[in-house]
C-alpha cells in the first residue's frame, strides 16, 4: 500500500516514534477534554443539543455488497439513535447536525455504534490538523473558526458542506461517516468502508447553507428577527414522535477493496470522496424511530467506536498523520466519556435548554450565569 502522502519517519526507530507521537497526542487531548469538558462542564466535547430516540433496525444488505459476518440478511437490533447539532445550544444557528446510532437498546454497551455528521467532507482530515483546527477554533457568542478558514480553505469548504440552518427536520438529512473503517467479507478479503444514513422515502434534504452562510462561514449566528425556538428542531422529532408518528431510514455503505496499488492517504481521507460509478452507495440496513428519549436519557447515552465487531473495526494509525489517527484519537477519547458521566453523578445531570432570549449560546446558560453574577452592568447602572 503506498503511503507516500503521509508523513512517517524512516526505520524502525522513526516508526516507533510516529506511533508513540500518536498515543501521547490522544492520551494528552483525551485527558484535556475530559477534565475540561467532563469534569468541568459536564459536557461532550461537541455535539451538546440534541435529542434521543429508539426503535428497530432490519439488516437488508444489498446483494452486490460483499458479504459480512455483521449485517447478515435477516438479523435485526434495537436501535438508540442521537440527533445532535455541533455545537452550540441554539437549534436556529448554521450548524453542522449529526445522527449517532446504537445496535442495542442500552447508553453504551452495543455490538456496532457509528457517528454520522452533515456533509460529505469534514473541517480536518487527519489528527495532527484537528488539534491544529481546536486550537484555532476561537469561539466567541457563535463566531468561531475565522482563522482557521482562513488558512485551510479546504477545511472551510469541508465545514460549508456541513453547516445547516432552518432544516425542516432532523429526519429529512444525509448523514456521512466520513472516516472509512474496516469491512472484511466473509472470504477474508480486506475493504474500507463508509457510511451514510439517509431517509427512507427520497425527500429533499433541507436547510442548505445560501448566501451570506456561504460569505462568512464562521458567523453561525441566528438571523436577525428569527423566530424559531432555541429548541424548535428537537420539538419537532420529539412531537412526531410523541404523536406515534415511525420516523423511517436506511443505512448505506460505499465499500471499496484495500487494494495494494491504492494510495493509502487518498483512499483514507475524509476529504476526498470515492467515485460514485466505481463504489455506490448499497443498502445495509433500515431502521424505524418510534419513541423519544428523554432529556436526561438524551445525555446519558453515549456511542464509542471501541464498539465495532472486529469485522468492521477501525483501521491501525501509523502517525498523526494518517488519516486513520482521527478514529484512534476517537476510541482513545473515552475518558472524557467517563468524566462527563462521574460529573452527572456527582453534580447532577444538565439542565434542559431553556426557552429564552440568550442566543448562540455556546453553554446552556452561558449569558444567564453571567447576567446573574452581576459582572456585567445594565445600562441603568451605567449612567
Ligand atoms: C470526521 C470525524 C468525526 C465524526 C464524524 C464525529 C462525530 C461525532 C458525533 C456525531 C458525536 C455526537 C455523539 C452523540 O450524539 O453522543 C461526537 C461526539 C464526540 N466526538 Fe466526534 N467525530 C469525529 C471526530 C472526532 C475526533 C477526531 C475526536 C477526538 C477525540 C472526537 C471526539 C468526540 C468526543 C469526545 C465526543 C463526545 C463523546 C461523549 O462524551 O459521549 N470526534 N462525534
């Protein structure tokens, strides 16, 4: 497998460094995210508004997919999925929009979980420019990521494609894995794969990013006189739910063979697809939604890439270079899953979103909190 576009050290010793770079790295931004994410906050490291659901999932594999020891025609999983928007607490800003999904019905323990985000691309593509992306992120009352789009125009096209505003519905979306992990058939052969979920029926995707979104990317701020709700896109799920409405969708994969001649950082890359023609999108599987989760039920849910079977697992990183350290650093990053739920048990779980003037909230009640220590001064006391 060529690996040319990858940064690697030479001989053994170079190769051992590179990995342990890469382990440092994902242990140092784990243990970072947990203190200050988890313990601090009592939050996720992204992806805070959303809502939870369950519900059933049918494998249905498409035939020209090469079978797997998993998704075997026939079998069928509970399912818990999470719909969330990255990052703020706002459902009306331009925000990239997510659905996570569990084959079982419990908050981590599962046979196979995969997150999915808007978009095709991503913001990075590998670790090393994700720690450089979080560094620069520079987030201020939903402003964010100014620098770096301005140094990483990829990265800016990549977050174009993901950032939604005014979606009708969380149902109505494409949803991409981005990062390929691992597809073994049953003869043995080695492929990569990646996933999308789609809705069942062949609906327009709303809530396209147009005009001054497309300008100024990095303002994801709502409109002025908007009227939608902080919370109205977790209402709408939850009422069509609550009403006994069967929110339907079909999860697809694009498998390619691992092919020896391929260039490893290109065929890896989640910013760069693979053609349509050559490896079109099959279906695994459907699945239907039919009960809300609650609030805390939301928070408490939590999906790990650790939960993959070994037919599907993700790939080895040679560095933090390799594409493949995005998902290394994911799997390593699950003590700050453990942080955030030792601060719920010791200081509660989070408040729900309330339904107020403080917008582009990048906490719950970021702008509340400091109204209420008195730091900043109304204008009455100004004068
Ligand atoms: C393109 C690659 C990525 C995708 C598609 C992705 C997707 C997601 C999604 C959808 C969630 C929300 C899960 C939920 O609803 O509970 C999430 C959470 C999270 N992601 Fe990522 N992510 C990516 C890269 C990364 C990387 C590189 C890291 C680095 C450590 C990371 C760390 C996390 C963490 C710590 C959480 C919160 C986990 C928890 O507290 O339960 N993600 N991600």
């Amino acid at each position: 497998m060529e690996t040319k576009h990858i940064k690697v050290k030479k001989g053994p010793f170079g190769r051992w460094m590179d990995r342990a770079v890469l382990f440092l790295f994902a242990r140092l931004f784990a243990l970072i995210i947990a203190t200050i994410m988890g313990l601090k906050r009592k939050e996720r490291m992204s992806h805070n508004n959303g809502i939870g659901a369950k519900g059933r999932l049918y494998v249905k594999p498409d035939p020209k997919l090469p079978p797997n020891d998993f998704f075997v025609e026939g079998r069928e999983f509970p399912i818990r999925i999470r719909h969330a928007a990255a990052t703020f607490y706002d459902d009306a800003m331009a925000a990239l929009r997510s659905i996570s999904i569990k084959l079982s019905d419990n908050t981590l323990e599962s046979p196979f979980d995969m997150n999915l985000n808007t978009g095709k691309h991503s913001l990075f593509w590998n670790a090393a420019s994700f720690m450089r992306l979080a560094a620069m992120r520079k987030q201020r009352y939903g402003v964010e990521y100014q620098y770096w789009y301005r140094y990483y125009p990829d990265g800016r096209s990549g977050a174009i494609g993901t950032l939604r505003r005014h979606l009708e519905s969380y149902a109505d979306q494409v949803y991409y894995s981005k990062t390929p992990t691992q597809w073994i058939s049953t003869d043995g052969k080695k492929h990569l794969v990646k996933y999308r979920v789609v809705p069942f029926d062949d609906i327009p995707e709303t809530g396209q990013v147009f005009g001054d979104d497309l300008i100024e990317p990095e303002n994801q701020r709502i409109l002025p006189g908007e009227t939608r709700s902080r919370n109205y896109l977790k209402d709408e799920y939850y009422d069509r739910l609550k009403r006994g409405e069967t929110i339907k969708y079909r999860l697809q994969a694009q498998v390619r063979p691992v092919n020896p001649d391929d260039d490893w950082f290109l065929v890896s890359n989640n910013m760069i697809d693979w053609p349509e023609e050559e490896f079109p999108w099959l279906q695994v599987a459907e699945f239907e939604i039919t009960e809300p989760l609650s609030w805390d039920e939301s928070n408490m849910i939590a999906f790990s890439l650790a939960n993959l079977p070994p037919s599907l697992a993700i790939f080895p990183a040679k560095s933090i270079y390799d594409p493949h350290s995005l998902n290394y650093f994911r799997v390593k990053a699950e003590i700050a899953r453990k942080a955030r739920w030792l601060s719920y048990k010791l200081r509660g779980m989070p408040p729900k979103i309330p339904y107020d003037d403080y917008r582009n909230s990048s906490t719950i009640l970021e702008s509340h909190n400091k109204m209420k220590t008195g730091k900043f001064p109304t204008w009455e006391q100004h004068s």
